[in-house]
C-alpha cells in the first residue's frame, strides 16, 4: 500500500482502521464535489465571490466535523480497537 492510499484510508476509516466511515465518506465526497463546482463555475466564466466561497466551505467542514463527531460515540474505544 503507497503513502497517499494509506493517508486516504485513514482519513476515511473509524478507530479501527479498517471500517469505512459514512460520515467521514460522505464528507470527503461533498468537499470534492464542492471544489469541482466552484473550478466548473470559474471555467465557465460565472463571477467568484471569494467571501460567499469561503463562507459556504466553512459551513460544509463544520457540518463534516459535526457529523464525525456525533458518530464518534458509536465507535469501540481505542482499547476495544485492537481486538
């Protein structure tokens, strides 16, 4: 396994290191596809407002960390982890 899939798999997985998490999944898709409307918008020639972008994408990683947050209470504890 490379360095960056390692990295990836442990941004998306629980404690464990081997389940898939939704919420953690769900967000990264959401942040990709944030980034891709916006650079789809700019190719496009539609105006930017850098403050309405910053805005919104502080918005979706607050409700991303939320979201892995409340999930947080549902998974084993680290001692629980290495069974």
């Amino acid at each position: 396994m490379t360095l960056i899939s390692k990295i990836i798999k442990d941004c998306l997985t629980g404690i464990d290191g081997e389940t898939y998490d939704p919420a953690r999944i769900y967000g990264a898709l959401a942040v990709n596809v944030f980034f891709f409307n916006s650079m789809y918008a700019l190719y496009k020639g539609q105006t930017w407002d850098p403050v309405n972008y910053g805005t919104g994408f502080g918005l979706l990683l607050a409700a991303f960390g939320a979201a892995v947050a409340l999930k947080s209470k549902t998974e084993p504890t680290q001692a629980d982890a290495g069974k």
